[in-house]
C-alpha cells in the first residue's frame, strides 16, 4: 500500500504591516461610528446636543474668539485651501520625478473627496440649527468636509515627508502644524455651531483612514513593481 501523501503546507502568511493594522482599526471605527450616527444612538445624539449647545453658549459670549475661527475655518484651514496644498504636493513630486508617489497623493485626495459626498448624501444628516447662528454652512452635515480633508491632506504631507527622509526638524515642525491644523479645524467647525462634534470625530476617522489605505497601496503596487518609482528611479523606503 503506497504511503498516504502528506498534504501540502500553508505558505507562511506575512504579518500585517502598519499600515495595514491602521487600516483595519479606522475601517471598524469608521464603521462603527456611522452606524450609530445613522440609527441616531440616543447616548451620542444626547452628547452631540450637549456639547454642541455649549460651544454655542461660547460662541455668542466671545465674538472676538467667533470671528477668529470663522477666519481659521473658512480661509486657513478650509478644504480649498487644504486641496491646494495638496496639488502643490502632487505637481511638486510629479516634477521631482517620484510618479508613483504623486499618483498615490492625487488619487487618495480625489477618492476622500468623492466618498465624503457620497457619504453625506447616504446619511443625509441635518446640520444643528439655532435662533442666533453665528455661521451658516450648507449640505448634509456628516462627516465634517472640513476635518476630513483637512486629516487626508495633513496626514499626507507628513507621510511624504517621511518618504522623502525630510530632515527631523522639517518633520517635527510638520507633525506640530498637522497636530494643530487637523484638531483646530474641528474645533472650529463646533464652534461657530455648523457642526455636531461626531461628525468632526467621523471625518477624522475617516481622513485617517484614507491616509493608510494611500500608504497600504502604496507599499504593496511598489513591492510588484520592484520598488521603481517613475522614470526608472528607486521609490524611497
């Protein structure tokens, strides 16, 4: 009787990369976050009311501080700006002969933008309304356009700098204005009342998110193609 053949062995599996456990971690708060937005979870409808009422309190007490973060909010940090910020990005690595790089920032920053529309128009939230607003801001209010673009376009320029092995004070002062930039603008946006706090939590999630699904494809097209990054160059580590 011929030996019984042992069946083949499982190839090892890699573990998952950073990116990659990034990636899984947003999806599922994302995910979670969404839905309990959209059935309207009456203990985060009650939190969104509370603190929303309060920031508003805030914003008719202190005009000066209100009149500062419309500046902050609908100038420096508003999604315009952030995707212009991003198209220099994207033409200056294109230029600097890194395609695959500039590709992977122009293509993350154009996906956030349409799956931010789409998911405003899937949950169709209403944005708070007040007697005395001190803002006005139009569309469904979830997630915060302005936090999510602002997290895919911060997060990507320090994810590039890394890339390119800026130097560590390019990089130190790179994380503090992304830190300030990304908190800001969400604080900003419940402020001056046009949002409710989960939907600045969601487009943080969400922004997030998209960076590391941007490193996660990026890493994996650069481990088939050999690691060449446009013009036969070698795509940095």
């Amino acid at each position: 009787m011929a030996p019984r053949s042992s069946l083949p062995e499982s190839p090892p599996v890699s573990p998952p990369s950073a990116a990659g456990r990034w990636v899984a971690a947003l999806a599922g708060l994302s995910a979670l976050l969404l839905t309990l937005v959209a059935v309207g979870w009456p203990p985060l409808t009650g939190w969104d009311a509370s603190v929303a009422g309060q920031a508003h309190e805030a914003a008719l007490a202190h005009p000066g501080v209100t009149r500062t973060n419309r500046v902050l909010s609908d100038w420096v940090w508003d999604p315009w700006t952030m995707r212009a910020l991003a198209a220099v990005a994207v033409l200056w690595l294109w230029r600097r002969g890194t395609v695959r790089l500039a590709v992977t920032v122009g293509v993350a920053c154009l996906g956030a933008a349409v799956a931010q529309q789409l998911l405003k128009a899937a949950v169709g939230r209403e944005r708070p309304e007040w007697p005395d607003p001190v803002d006005t801001a139009h569309f469904a209010a979830y997630p915060s356009g302005h936090a999510m673009t602002a997290t895919v376009t911060c997060g990507l320029v320090v994810w590039l700098l890394h890339q390119v092995k800026a130097a560590r004070p390019v990089l130190v002062v790179a994380w503090t204005v992304a830190t300030v930039s990304v908190a800001g603008v969400g604080m900003t946006r419940v402020w001056l009342g046009v949002h409710w706090p989960t939907d600045v939590l969601g487009g943080w999630l969400l922004g997030g998110l998209t960076v590391a699904l941007a490193a996660l494809a990026y890493t994996r097209v650069g481990r088939r193609s050999g690691g060449s990054d446009g013009y036969g160059t070698r795509a940095p580590a």
